[in-house]
C-alpha cells in the first residue's frame, strides 16, 4: 500500500513538471522585437510621438530637413 503511494506521487510529480514545461513554453516572453511601426500606426517617414507613455494624435513627418507636425487629421501621403 505504501509503495503505490510513493509510486503515484512520484508520477503526479512527473506529470506536474510536464505539463509545467509545456505550459512555460507556451507563455514564456520571447526575445523577438516587435514591429513597433505597426503598433504605433507609423508608415513610410512617419515618426509616432509618445508623451507620458501616451501616443499622441500630431504625427510628424521626416520627409524635410527638420521635422514638421501637422495634426493626424491632415496627414497627406
């Protein structure tokens, strides 16, 4: 009787650690960089302005010399 509990505790183990492994493999953070173009809605030249970790509606364009900001209401492409 004792033995098939250590036995069965020693499988529940066995199976906890499996399924721990699968489930750790499944949700780990990975160290691929996301497309922080597409996240951001920045396309071609477009620079996507974050202030305060907040994305801001003005978008400027490096199309010029300097930079100019123009509201995202009156981006031409």
């Amino acid at each position: 009787m004792r033995k098939a509990a250590v036995i069965f505790v020693i499988l529940c183990l066995i199976a906890g650690l499996g399924a721990g492994a699968v489930l750790y493999k499944k949700y780990a953070p990975t160290k691929a960089r996301a497309d922080q173009g597409a996240i951001y809605g920045a396309e071609g030249s477009q620079v996507a302005l974050v202030l305060d970790y907040e994305l801001q509606e003005q978008q400027a364009s490096t199309r010029t010399a300097s930079p100019t900001c123009r509201s995202a209401g009156s981006m031409s492409t």
